[in-house]
C-alpha cells in the first residue's frame, strides 16, 4: 500500500503532479530529485480536494468542496433517474386524459405521481 506522497508540482494551491510510494526514503529520494515536498498519504478523499500549503509543506482536506461536488452528482443523478423514470408512453399518456376528462377520473394524474414518488427530488 502506498503510504507517502511526493508533491512535485502544485498550482492554486491543488496538486498538479505527484508521486505515490510505500516507504518515506524513497518518496525523499525523488524529492531531492524532482523537487516539491513529502506527506503521508491521506486516509481518504480524492487528491482534487486537497489544498496545498507549499510554504508549510502540508496539504488540509476541503470538505466543502468535496460536499459540493457530491450535492452536484446527487442533483444530476436525479435528473437522470427521474429522465429515465418509466413514465408512461405519450399516446397513453394522452388516452388517460381523455377518459379522465369523460369519466371524471384521476388515473393520468395518479401514473405520473406514482413516477414522481419513485423518484422525489433530493
């Protein structure tokens, strides 16, 4: 398992380029190579929420990123659960309309409730 990372290149304070590696004296030994700083590898969380302290040589965890970036996923996974929802076909869509229309029923309302229980929004 790797346990140290090599932070070789940093821009805006995010890691552009790094290294991973299993020992500490091998991730020193390309730093004093290549440059940039030694840190143990974090237990969890992609690398793209970390920000870089260079002048520290350390790297802290954004957790409001990271948040953000999930509700993101979330909202679009929505979308397409409820896009892909199985609603009924158009044509039968508009069969129910009618007959609710002449028979004072409520099934067309019913069916795309039936789909938007299935899939609330988050």
């Amino acid at each position: 398992m790797k346990n140290y990372i090599a932070i070789v290149k940093n821009e805006d304070s995010k890691i552009t380029k790094y290294q991973d590696f299993d020992v500490k004296s091998d991730a020193d030994a390309h730093v004093v190579k290549y440059g940039g700083f030694v840190v143990s590898k974090p237990p969890s969380g992609g690398l793209k929420y970390f920000v870089v302290d260079a002048d520290k040589k350390t790297i802290t965890y954004d957790k409001s990123k990271a948040d953000s970036d999930d509700a993101a996923l979330a909202a679009v996974a929505y979308k397409k659960a409820r896009r892909n929802a199985p609603y009924p076909r158009i044509e039968d869509q508009l069969d129910m309309q009618y007959h609710d229309l002449v028979d004072g029923t409520t099934t067309w309302q019913d069916a795309v409730q039936a789909v938007k229980d299935a899939h609330p929004k988050p």
